[in-house]
C-alpha cells in the first residue's frame, strides 16, 4: 500500500483527478481519499515511482513522494 500527503487535494473534482491519474497507470488500483486529511492511500501492483510521476503530472505532487 501506497500512502501520500497530497497538500493540493481541495475537492470532488481533485478526488477524481488524484484517482484517475493511478488508475490511467493501474486500473486494478484501488484508491482512497481522505480530503480533511489531504492524504491518499493507493492500493496498486505498480511501482511507486511511476504512481507519483502520474499524480506530478496531473498537477498533484506527493508531499513525500
């Protein structure tokens, strides 16, 4: 399992833009979404460099990531 602090993370539309960027990656990917938080747990089989390259690229960079 994947875990990030995504400080952009704001609203439905980022929720769907954070899950859409994994699943164009891995779509078996599981994605959860905690916005109170700004975190985003990802259950994937890819690797973890190409999951916050793909949430970099639709403008969600990882905190830790």
């Amino acid at each position: 399992m994947l875990e990030y602090d995504i400080a952009k993370l704001s609203c439905g539309h980022c929720v769907r833009a954070v899950t859409e960027a994994v699943q164009e990656v891995d779509p078996a990917a599981r994605v959860e979404v905690d916005l109170g938080r700004k975190h985003v747990s990802i259950q994937t089989q890819a690797e973890a460099a190409r999951i916050v390259a793909a949430l970099a690229e639709a403008g969600y960079p990882p905190a830790d990531g």
